[in-house]
C-alpha cells in the first residue's frame, strides 16, 4: 500500500516543478488525465491535484504553440497571438 503522505509530497514536487516541464509534454501527452483519474478522486490527495491543475492553468502557451490538447482544454481554443493578420476588419 502507497502512504497518503508519499502521494502528496510527490503532487508537492510536480505542482513545484510544472512551469520547468515543456508545455507540449503537459498537454499532449497522458499526464493531464493521469492526474484527474489517479489523484483527483482520493480525499487524501484532492487538494494537491487541484493546487497542479491550477498550476497547469497558470501557465502560457508559447506563441508558436499548436496543441491538440491545449486546443480542447483552453476556452476558444489555443490561443493566439495579437497581430493584424488576425485582427478582424
């Protein structure tokens, strides 16, 4: 059996380190259901994967991102630069 407290410290660590971890890894990757579907539901680790999603939304997408993920989970879609080309006339 896995502590609670082992879980939580590790959530901890990931929430810490999410701004170093490469946007397309979060987000095309398995890592964003991982969390809802492992440690979202547990009471004993509620808190923590919450603090990672709200990490996870904090973050910006860099300017050249085109991320299927990011597309479904940002409203809008992903999001885009202010130029004029995309300005409407």
């Amino acid at each position: 059996m896995i502590k609670p407290s082992l879980v939580r410290a590790c959530l901890k660590t990931f929430q810490t380190f999410l701004s170093w971890i490469p946007f397309p890894y979060i987000f095309d990757t398995e890592l964003i259901p991982l969390v809802l579907n492992h440690f979202l539901v547990p009471n004993t680790s509620r808190i923590e994967a919450i603090k990672c999603f709200g990490e996870i939304a904090a973050l910006l997408a860099p300017p050249d991102t085109n991320s299927s993920e990011a597309s479904k989970l940002l409203p809008g879609g992903a999001p885009t630069q202010d130029t004029p080309e995309n300005r409407p006339n």
